[in-house]
C-alpha cells in the first residue's frame, strides 16, 4: 500500500495532481485541501490511498492523515466510491461535512457532482452517530493557538461577520494543507486563503 508520496508537481488539472517521484510520474485525485497547497514545480509529501477496482489502480491524495481517514468513512457508506468521497473532499472542506452530516443538511451533498438524494440521504443518516465525526467537530471549532499574525488573521475575519467555529476551521484547514510551510505564511496571504475558503 502507498501511503504517502514526495516528489515535484508537474501538473495540475482540476483535481488531479501529476507528481514527479525520481522520474516516475504518478497521478493523484487529490482534495480541495491539497490542491489548494499545490504549484507547479513545488515540492510536496501527499497522503496517499491506493484504490483498486474493476476499472485499474487511482491513487487518491489527501492533506493529512486525518483527512485519509474520514475519506475512509465516506466509502464506507454504500454507493460512495473513491472518486464520489474525493468528490466530495473537493467541494467541501472537512468542517462542512462534518456539520452537513450533524445537520442532516442533504442539500449540502447533492451540490456535489454525481451525488443524488438517496446518496446524500444515506451519508447524513449513516455516519451521524459515528464518534469520530463528532470529535472532528469539535476540533475545528476550537482557534489554535498560534502566533500573533495568526491570531490577527482570526480577529479580522470575526470582525468581518465569520464566526469562531468559522474562523477555527478555515485556520485548521490551512495549518493541515501546508503543514510546515504554514508558518511561513505571511498575514495577508493567510487573510486571502481564509477568506476564499469560506467564500467557497
């Protein structure tokens, strides 16, 4: 099993990543999370999930481990595959899945290409009682605490109208997205990603 994979992006195309690995081109349906973090000729490690079925080999990629395992309880729901769970992980963070599923929130879900009532129906009913969603939940509700330009961030976007469980997820999203390159975010490049991913 491949669980993670280094090497230079070549390309990228809407949610699939080609990663030069020591010559070896490997291609990765990624998440939003990790497409967000991506450029072309920038070094990256990427979560892997190696997915065999009637149709070949797809290597999905993800931002962390965490994410992995939470795409791991999407396909565990009947009629989500590999690509309607990365589906899904493209067109919402995280955080709004986990409070659709809390929700019952089914028209969050069908705005996800290939995703129809019954599909949403079932994800909401099927995976609300699991703990860990529960536990994600109240993760991305808590602000990290971090440096001073962080917390900057964070007050701007409370003054802006967001609200804390807001402001903790989108800031958790990035810190998985980039891992240690997260520091090295400058305010201003941190307020725009914010505010891009909640406008999403």
């Amino acid at each position: 099993m491949i669980r993670s994979l280094t090497g230079k992006i070549l390309d990228i195309l809407e949610n699939l990543v080609i990663l030069d690995v020591n010559g070896i081109g490997f291609e990765i349906l990624c998440s939003r999370s990790v497409l967000n973090s991506c450029e072309v000729n920038k070094e990256i490690k990427i979560t892997t999930y190696l997915q065999f079925s009637e149709t070949g080999a797809v290597i999905y990629g993800f931002a962390s481990e965490r994410e992995r395992e939470f795409f791991l309880r999407l396909t565990s729901v009947k009629g989500v595959g590999g690509r309607t769970g990365i589906a899904i992980l493209s067109a919402l963070s995280i955080h709004k899945v986990v409070n659709a599923i809390s929700s019952a929130d089914v028209n969050a879900f069908m705005k996800v290409p290939g995703i129809g009532k019954k599909t949403a129906e079932r994800l909401c009913f099927e995976l609300k009682n699991i703990t860990e969603l529960k536990s994600i939940t109240q993760d991305s509700e808590q602000i990290p605490k971090s440096s001073g330009h962080v917390e900057n961030v964070i007050d701007a976007l409370l003054s802006l109208g967001f609200t804390r469980s807001d402001a903790g997820g989108v800031i958790n999203l990035l810190r998985a997205a980039h891992g240690e390159d997260f520091n090295k975010l400058s305010e201003e490049d941190l307020l725009r990603m914010s505010l891009r991913e909640l406008h999403k």
